[in-house]
C-alpha cells in the first residue's frame, strides 16, 4: 500500500545506543536544556501539535509540574485536555495527574518520578502558529527551576505546501523488486533558507511502509554527507533518527546512505508513487516517486507424507531462492490454518537443508526459526518438519498454500491438496460439567470436566482437547503432564497457549465416547483475585466452533474450602486441622460441631449427648443419634441423624447452612461454603 501524507514526525524518543558500547565524557552539573523543538506543521495559523524535548539536572517527584510557555502571538487551547497531552522519560510513558492552561503557559502536573539527567520529551496537541513568519522561542521549567530555558523555531510556510510535487530529491534503491534487500541512497539535495547542519541535531527519515524497516539500524550502516552517523534510532515504527556527526557540521545540503547490512527491504506490495520524506530544522522535504515491480521469486513446493483431511503429516518445503542464504538468517513459515501446528514444536523436529534449526518458536499457526551457525549458505533451501513434530491437515478438503519470510523475503507455495471427509456426529453436551475444586479467589484450584460425548474421534498423542480460561485465571506456562489425566490416564502432552490449556490425551478416544478431564491442584492454575461467575470454555482439534461453556463461581477469600474425608479446611489461604473429617451418610455431608465455630465463626457448645449452634438470631440444637433439631423453638427433621466421632457430635452440613445464609459448591468431593 503506497503511503498517504502523514501528520508528521511524533514522539521524539530518548537516544538508544545500538551498536558497540561507548564512554561518556563527563559533564558538569547544569541546569535544564531544551535539545529539540519541532511542530508537525510550522506553516502560519496552522493549528498543529508540538514535541519539546529537553533534559532536566533535577528531579521531579510525582506531584511536581511541567510548565511550557508559548509566544503570545500564539493560539492555545484553554480546555486542553490530558489525552492532547504526553510525557515520556528516557522514551516510558509518564502518567499526567492534570492539564491546565493559563495565559499560553500549559501547566503539566506528573504522576510519576522522573529521575535527574533523564531526556524528557513533552507532546502538545491544539496548538495553533502564529499568523505572521518569523522565529519564534518556545520556554520550558519545572517546579525545579526558577526560570525558563528556551529554543526556538520558525514559523513560515506551511510544511504541507513546502515541497515541491515533484519532489525535492532522489531516493535511490539498489534494486527495484518488492520485499528485497536493499541499499538506500537520499540525495543528494541543498538545504532551504540556509539552513546547514549542526553536529547533535537530528534528522528524520519517514520511510513509505512500515515492512521496510528491520527492529533496529547500526550507526555503522549509516552515513551522512559520507561520514558514519553519531545513532540512529527507529522511532514510531517508519520514522528514522539520525543524529549529525561532527564530519557533516556546517555542511548546507543532506546526502544520506543506507548499507544493504543495514537491513532494509522494498515494500512488500509493488507501486509507482512510494517517496520518503525527510525532515531537518523544522522543515521538510519530500523525494521524487520510486517505482517497486513485482516480487521476483518462484514459487516453492510443498510435499507431504500423509494428505488425509485432518492427518498427522511431515511437511517439506523445497524452495529456490534469489540470492543465497547464510547461518544465522530467520526464516518463519505460515501455515494455512490455526490449529494445525501445536503449540510447543521442538527445534530437533525441524531441519533445513538437512541440519537442525535454532532460536524455534511458535505463534499460533506461525513457526519462526533461525539456520545454524554451521550452515552452508546456498540459494536452494529444503525446510522439514518432521512426523515426530505432530504437525496436522487442514480439517476440510481443498486447495491450500503456504506462506514463507526467508531473510526479510517472502515466497508463497505452489497449491498442494487435502482430501477426504471428516463430518462430526451430532452429540449432545448440554449436560456436561465444569467444575473448580477451590472456588475461593486467588487460591490454586483443579479443574474437573466432564465431556458427555465428543462428535468426532481424538487420535492419542495427535489431537487434543483445548480448555479455554477467561482472562483473570493465572494459569502457569509449564504444567505438568502428570498433574492432568484424560479419563483416568496420564495426558501425553500439556502446554499453555496464553490462557488456555492444550491437553493431548495418551489413549484414543472414538467419536460419541464420553471424556473426564481432571487438572489436579499441583498443575498452578489460581483462581481470579475478583469474586464472580466466570464462563470457562472446551473445544477439541477435531470439531469446529465451541464444544460447550460453563459459569464457574468465584467466591470471595474468606469462602471456606474442604474435601471428603480429609481432615482440614482452608481459608483466607490458612489451613486447619479438623478432629474429624467430613463423611457423607445417604448422600449428606456431616461435618464436627467445631467446623462451625473455627471455620465460620458461630458460637458452639457441645457434649458427647448434645450440640448447640448459635449464629445471629438463629439457635439449633441437636441430639446425638436423633434426627430432629429444634430450631429457635420448632422441630425440624434432619435429612441424617447426629453421629458422634472421636467424643465430638456431627451435623448435617446443608441444614446448618440453609438456616444461616450460606451456600454450598461441590466438585466431585470438593467442597466450598460461602455467604
């Protein structure tokens, strides 16, 4: 896509260094200095937004304020609001406690610290030239300093209107094809009104795409009227810095070079009217059109051992490329379909040219890797993923390509085909469960899932089932495989895409099979820090679209968690021995009177005949071996007799809590009661 006429050069970010380490000369203490000042747009009347940047000798604290003072012959917005206002620090973001301006003078208040020496770079919007040319001193202080440091700028013509339509230099590229490598060369052009150019400014490059630049750019692959750059920084993702070197000082034109190690590539769409513009002292320059052809490389083949619709398979990729390739270049591979590369691929699965990759990673249905350092460079490359990586098909017949970047190039696949049919069962879920085995907040909690049927087959060790945690859930980016099992047995393999859970199963299961996925405790994943009802979500590789969803109830810490037939409970993270463990008798839990009290707090008596429960305005009163309790008065029959254990009565728990107020989540043995 050709670019369109931009706003103009934005946030100015501190110097990075980005080549070899260099020895800073000491420097005496001073006070505030203003480096930079620019506008996006110096024309006469025009409204804009301006960037100062500027370092400070004091510190601020949170609370201190940033006054910058314009001329009055110029416009300020009186309502200026925070979002037409930024702040950063060495390039962070710095919060804006408030904004106000009084008498042309913005008034920034900071909610952060910003340490003594820190390059600070101030962003106005709404600000309005003045209507006559001329030069113009912009001031800075801060609550630090008792008086204001200046710079100036010139306002003339508007920066729109500047350059010539023809464009005011060349912009020459080693070569003309879309996305290859290149090296630039700008200019050589003269400077407007005199202007020349001053060791430590900046000169900035706006390049046509965003695709054409790499992370970063070595000073050493850049030069200025032919000497090497001070730095060179890439700021607002197509916007180049590039500071003037003593060699170049005083000189009135501009001639900049790009080495082709520099890393830039032509865009990655062809076009006639690409053009760079350049800016320099407030005012800018725009190239003549540079025309981009069509890439020039051949498609490249793909082969596979298995082409079944849905299959596990080897791919191999066979390319022939345009200039040949080295050791340590990146290559990233695009498969056609999420879902069908796994979430963890081992580098040892992956060969180019017959030796295994380096730096592996994967993004979704994108595989990125680098060639050995003791590859043989060579401009035929054959990539393959291995069986053993379980890469999979596309789950529907049809035609499908791949996309490949092989050093900042990119090269798409002949078609190849997937055949067959795979059609889900129709299955009925509505019955399946979700459930937490903690439902406290920010406690470590299990999953158990009970899946009434599946609609279409999972191979062991190939597909898997992906349980989807809503966004507040921590869930650990190594889990065990021993702490998840797949209807009984150990899953083969686990991984954490983000917030979801990737479990491939160690055993088939066949289509309409009902499936008990458990997720112990051990696995690390902690329940959401805020109470509330959360939709917990299971899909498989094998079936499009969601399989079923569940609420999950996240209750407040004080909530208090226990299990069957163990003799604790937990709360607010405390655990606490119980004399004795919760049983059930014909389905009804019974619980030992002092739960009540140590647990959730009600007053309690007891003998070895009797128990008394008292909370608020309610008094129940039980007998050991009868089933009757009387409540404030009135007889009500228990679901389960009183038992005595270890000298202490036990009583139903779901009676007690009805008649208190509290709520009861039970998971499979897991209990949490609530108010």
């Amino acid at each position: 896509m050709n670019k369109s006429a931009k706003k103009g050069i934005s946030v100015l970010l501190a110097t990075t260094v980005l080549t070899s380490p260099f020895v800073m000369e000491p420097k005496a203490a001073q006070a505030l200095s203003i480096e930079e000042v620019s506008a996006d747009d110096t024309g006469a009347e025009e409204e804009t937004e301006y960037t100062i940047e500027f370092e400070i000798d004091k510190e601020l604290k949170s609370g201190d304020t940033i006054y910058v003072r314009f001329p009055s012959d110029y416009s300020v917005d009186k309502k200026l609001k925070k979002s037409d206002v930024s702040v950063k620090d060495d390039g962070d973001k710095v919060t804006i406690d408030s904004v106000s301006v009084s008498k042309n003078v913005v008034e920034i208040e900071i909610g952060d610290r910003i340490k003594k020496g820190s390059v600070v770079t101030v962003e106005i919007d709404n600000i309005t030239n003045p209507d006559d040319k001329g030069s113009y001193s912009i001031e800075v202080k801060t609550s630090s300093e008792s008086t204001y440091k200046s710079k100036k700028i010139s306002i003339g013509k508007s920066s729109s209107s500047s350059s010539s339509s023809k464009g005011d230099f060349e912009a020459s590229h080693s070569n003309k094809n879309a996305e290859e490598s290149i090296s630039l060369t700008l200019g050589k052009f003269t400077l407007a009104s005199k202007s020349k150019l001053k060791e430590g400014k900046y000169i900035y490059v706006d390049f046509p795409t965003r695709d054409m630049l790499p992370k970063s750019i070595s000073k050493s692959d850049v030069k200025v009227n032919g000497y090497k750059a001070d730095y060179v920084t890439i700021i607002d993702s197509d916007t180049v810095r590039i500071e003037v070197p003593s060699g170049a000082d005083g000189d009135n034109y501009i001639k900049l070079e790009f080495s082709s190690s520099a890393g830039i590539v032509n865009p990655s769409d062809p076009g006639k009217s690409y053009y760079y513009t350049l800016e320099y002292d407030s005012k800018k320059y725009k190239s003549k059109d540079v025309e981009i052809s069509g890439a020039s490389s051949t498609p490249f083949s793909v082969s596979l051992s298995d082409s079944s619709v849905g299959a596990r398979s080897s791919y191999t990729l066979d390319f022939d490329l345009s200039s040949k390739l080295y050791s340590n270049s990146d290559i990233q591979v695009e498969f056609p379909e999420w879902g069908m590369v796994p979430p963890v691929l081992s580098s040892s699965n992956v060969t180019v040219n017959g030796d295994q990759v380096t730096g592996l990673s994967v993004n979704g249905n994108k595989v990125s890797f680098r060639t050995p350092s003791g590859f043989s460079s060579s401009n035929r490359l054959s990539v393959k993923f291995a069986y053993d990586g379980y890469l999979v098909n596309p789950k529907s017949a049809g035609s499908y390509t791949i996309t490949a970047k092989v050093d900042n190039k990119t090269y798409k696949s002949k078609d190849f085909q997937i055949s067959g049919v795979v059609a889900p069962v129709p299955v009925d879920n509505t019955q399946a469960t979700i459930g937490l085995t903690r439902a406290t907040a920010s406690t470590p909690a299990g999953l158990q899932i009970g899946i009434k049927a599946l609609g279409a087959p999972i191979v062991r060790n190939q597909g898997f089932i992906e349980v989807v945690l809503p966004v507040g859930f921590k869930v650990p980016a190594y889990v065990p495989t021993n702490t998840v099992t797949v209807n009984g047995v150990a899953a083969n393999y686990v991984g954490a895409r983000g917030q979801n859970l990737i479990i491939v199963p160690s055993t088939d299961i066949p289509a309409r099979a009902a499936v008990q996925v458990n997720v112990a405790e051990s696995a690390g994943i902690v329940n959401p820090g805020t109470p509330g009802v959360y939709s917990i979500g299971v899909y498989t590789s094998e079936e499009k679209g969601l399989l079923f969803a569940r609420p999950a109830n996240v209750v407040a810490l004080n909530g208090v968690s226990f299990k069957a037939n163990v003799a604790t409970f937990t709360k607010a993270g405390k655990t606490t021995k119980l004399a004795v463990a919760p049983y059930t008798v014909n389905g009804n839990t019974l619980m030992p009177t002092t739960f009540f009290r140590d647990a959730l707090g009600f007053s309690v008596s007891y003998t070895k005949t009797t128990a008394k429960v008292v909370s608020g305005n309610t008094v129940m009163q039980f007998k050991v071996g009868s089933n009757i309790v009387n409540v404030n008065g009135q007889n009500v029959t228990l679901p389960a007799a009183v038992q005595l254990k270890n000298n202490i009565p036990t009583l139903p728990l779901k009676t007690i809590a009805d008649r208190t107020g509290y709520k009861i989540i039970y998971v499979n043995g897991n209990y949490t009661v609530y108010k």
